[in-house]
C-alpha cells in the first residue's frame, strides 16, 4: 500500500479555505464588502501579498467579485456559480456532506451516466477490452480514492468510444463530486461491491444489452438514493 506525502498548508490555501468556510456559512452573506486588502491582512496576521493572491484565486472560483473603485465583495455564488466554484467546494467539504448533497451529486450523475450509454452504441472488441481493464483495476486498487478514479474513468471512457468530446469534458468537471460519491460507497460497501456494480454494466454493454444497461443504472441509482446502497450520514456512522 501506498501512503502520500504529507504536506503543510501554506498561509495563501489557509487564507482561501478560511474565507471559503466564512462564506459557505453565511458568516459572510452575498453582497457583503470586505476589508480592503491591508486591513485584512494585518486582522488575519498575514502579509498583503497573501491577501492579494489569495482574493484573486476566490474571484476566479466564484466567491468574490472585484469592483474597480469600489472594492471587493461576496458573490452571490450560488447564481454565478461556475465548475471551479463546485469544485472548491467539494474539495473543501471533503467527506462532510449533506443528505442533500450527496442527493444532488446522484442525481446529476445518473443524468450523466445515462448519456454516456446512450451514446456509446457501436462498441467493438478493442472497446470492450479497454472498458474490462478499467473495470479489473477497481478490482485491484488499494485505495478508495484509486478505485473511485478508475470509476468515474469508466464513464470518461465510454463518453470518449461515443465520440462525445463535450460530454466526456463535462464528466471531467464533475470529478470531485463524482469520486467523493465512489469513495464513499467503498468506505460504506467496500471496494469489491464497486467492482461487481461495474462489471455489471461492462457485461450488459459486452452483450450490446444497451437497454439493460440503462435499466441497471437507474437501478442502481434509485438503490443508492432510497434503496439498499444509500449513501448518506446514518450509513457511514454504522461503518465507524
């Protein structure tokens, strides 16, 4: 097994995730204006230069908005919201999602996932193989994370064998949602359960069973929102 380098945060990413967790919390509701940039660096004990990248990056994810002359406000991130604003804030929650996220992320997904069948019809052998070796390294992975990558790369895969290349971006951007979703299923039913749901799908498709293959992924989908494979708060307590 592999283990990460561990690394310490520096005061620019600590200075971002304090002003990402103040906003996400309605501490610092839309519209609000903050300090300018010398006062809120000598408040929060860092240099401007932190400050001022550190804004720079938040403007670019969605959660202040830069008004020459008037200085620097939060954005109502939740109407302007772009990729990396979902992004940011996956990456921020970390595991510690709502009912109602993992609900949304779900659904989106199964949204996603059924266009990637849809539009993947015309499999031939050299397909098919490269979608079972994606499917045997779940199998193998030593990690929740390896293996909840090799899952969403399935559906990369088969948005790419489509000829979709606007489809396969949009799952791309979806990443972090995505594999906090797989992760999270490995962490509650294991690796091996993963694996099985995926090969499922791969065997339908190996069959040209494209209708069965849509039928499993709202089954699946359906189990994972009210049925046996739910993936909310109570499910990962009775893990712990």
């Amino acid at each position: 097994m592999k283990f990460e380098k561990l690394t310490v945060p520096t005061q620019r990413e600590l200075f971002i995730k304090k002003m990402q967790e103040m906003i996400l919390s309605g501490e610092l509701p839309a519209h609000t204006r903050i300090p300018p940039e010398r006062d809120l660096a000598k408040q929060m004990g860092i240099s401007r230069s932190v400050v001022n990248t550190g804004i720079a990056i938040l403007e670019y994810q969605g959660f202040l908005q830069v008004i020459n002359r008037q200085g620097t406000f939060v954005a109502d991130y939740k109407k302007t919201a772009s990729v990396e604003t979902l992004n940011a804030i996956m990456r921020l929650k970390g595991d510690v999602l709502t009912d109602h996220d993992i609900r949304s992320i779900l659904e989106i997904r199964w949204a996603l996932e059924k266009l990637t069948m849809r539009n993947a019809l015309d499999l031939n052998e050299n397909d098919i193989e490269r979608l079972r070796i994606i499917v045997e390294n779940i199998k193998t992975s030593q990690s929740y994370y390896e293996a909840a990558s090799h899952a969403l790369n399935f559906q990369i895969t088969l948005a790419d064998i489509g000829q979709n290349d606007m489809l396969g971006l949009i799952i791309t951007t979806f990443r972090h949602p995505c594999i906090a979703m797989w992760m999270r299923f490995c962490k509650i039913y294991g690796i091996e359960k993963l694996y099985m749901h995926t090969r499922t799908s791969w065997e339908l498709l190996q069959k040209h069973d494209y209708q069965g293959a849509l039928e499993w992924i709202e089954t699946f989908t359906k189990e994972a929102m009210d049925g046996q494979y739910t993936l909310y708060e109570k499910d990962l307590r009775k893990q712990g």
